[in-house]
C-alpha cells in the first residue's frame, strides 16, 4: 500500500474572476484551476485536495488554505517546488507557504478561528478599478451609527436571520469574538477613495453569506432603514425579522485562518 502524504498550503487569490472556491460544472472555480496545475506540477500522482471553507463566487483570499493528500513518493520541499506551482497557477493565484501536516490534521475540524476584512466606502462612485476589491456606496451613511452597530454582534447570537434557507439543520448559533468598523488601513491603492474603511469580524465559524448579511444590515443601519433596536431583535432566538440585504462578494477578502494540531 502506498503512503499518504498530508500537506498545508497557505494560498492568496484575488476571487473577482471565480465562482467561489468549490469545483462546479461549466463554472471557472479556485479548486478546479489547482487541481489542474498539480495534475500538470505533479504528473501521473494520485492525490485530492481538500479547501479550508467554501468561499463565494468574487471573494477573495488575503490568507487562505488548502491540503494536498499526495499518495506515494513525498514532496521534495524546496524553493523551487513553491516556484514551479507558482510559475504554473495564473496570476491572480499564489501559494505563499508549503508545510508537511500529521494524517490526524482535518483543515475543517481543526480551523479555530477565521477573520474576514470587508472594505467599503461611501458617498460616491469609485473608480472602476476598485471594483474587484472594495463595495463603493453612493448613499450617505451615518458611519458612526454604524460602529456601535457592528459591536453588537459580538458575542454569542442565533444568526438564523443572516444566512440562506438551505442552512436549516446547521448549528445556527455561533460566537463572534470581534466585529469592528474601522478607517481601513489594510489595503492601498492610487485608484482608492480618498476615505475607505473595514469590516473586521472574527468567528469559530461562519454561515453561508453570514458576513455579507452583516454588513448588508449595516449599511441598511447606516441608511437609517434599520436601527440599533432592529439590529438587536435580528439576534434573538425567536425573532420573526426578515433581512433582505447581502452585501456584494466582491468586498470581502478572508485574512486569516488559525489552526489547531499541523504538527
């Protein structure tokens, strides 16, 4: 029997051409473009990739993740290896980091905490180029009333109201550690708004759309179609509000994945 060979691989990746992380048919996806350059970089080997969460179509990676489960022959981990993936990925994909995991590791299970940056700016039409990066809101809004609302999803809350129909049967009740407005100070760029800022949450896990959602309820907040009271109501248990807002993908970038047991 051949040996199986686990693999951690730090990826970034600009999402704004993908339709999300996960092979679909007919669909240009992150999973499919890999698995396409390790079929070309690894030739004749048999091994499976597995993604560290199920990223939306226009979302992007600033510190992603993926195994590789390599039967036979190991890696030989040299710089050139990380070259030869590279030179072969396109250009809005690159591998930062290869490191050698323990078969126990599961990049699902294992995954403690996820934080994701969303960038959005306000009051005027960005420049085209910002597109792929950060949401440009024509409205007005009140940025302030929005800071204290994003502190109230701190915490331990039922977000049956931020997700999609299709989550039923899911733990619907997570815990967000950290959920902040703030001048974004992540990303620059000549063709940036003057004035952009950041969404940054910070979760165990996250639904489907769940951050979208967010911060689709405040930027209603920050047009005064909802309020603070609203927002709180939305995280009851038994609450009957209905949220029709997802913010787009195209702002929301993952920054960063810990992880427990690689060793």
């Amino acid at each position: 029997m051949q040996q199986m060979n686990c693999y951690l691989f730090t990826i970034r990746y600009l999402g704004f051409r993908y339709s999300g992380w996960q092979k679909q048919p007919h669909q240009k996806t992150l999973e499919e473009m890999i698995h396409k350059t390790f079929r070309f970089v690894l030739p004749d080997r048999e091994f499976k990739l597995l993604g560290a969460g199920r990223t939306d179509a226009k979302v992007s990676a600033l510190n992603g993740a993926f195994e590789l489960f390599l039967k036979g022959d190991p890696l030989k981990m040299t710089d050139d290896l990380l070259l030869t993936i590279n030179r072969n990925l396109p250009p809005d994909i690159e591998i930062i980091n290869i490191i050698n995991i323990n078969q126990k590791f599961n990049i699902i299970k294992d995954s403690v905490e996820k934080e994701y940056l969303y960038l959005f700016s306000y009051g005027g039409k960005n420049h085209p180029y910002s597109a792929p990066f950060m949401t440009g809101v024509l409205d007005e809004l009140d940025i302030e009333l929005m800071i204290r609302g994003a502190n109230l999803f701190v915490g331990t809350h039922n977000f049956k109201v931020y997700t999609t129909a299709d989550s039923e049967g899911k733990r619907l009740t997570r815990h967000v550690s950290a959920c902040a407005i703030e001048p974004n100070d992540f990303m620059h760029a000549s063709f940036f708004p003057d004035t952009s800022y950041a969404l940054l949450i910070r979760s165990e896990g996250f639904l489907r759309y769940q951050v979208r959602m967010i911060m689709g309820a405040l930027f209603q907040l920050g047009r005064n179609a909802l309020s603070l009271a609203d927002i709180k109501a939305s995280l009851e248990p038994d609450t009957d509000f209905i949220l029709n807002s997802v913010a787009p993908a195209s702002g929301l970038h993952l920054r960063s994945i810990d992880f427990d047991h690689k060793e």
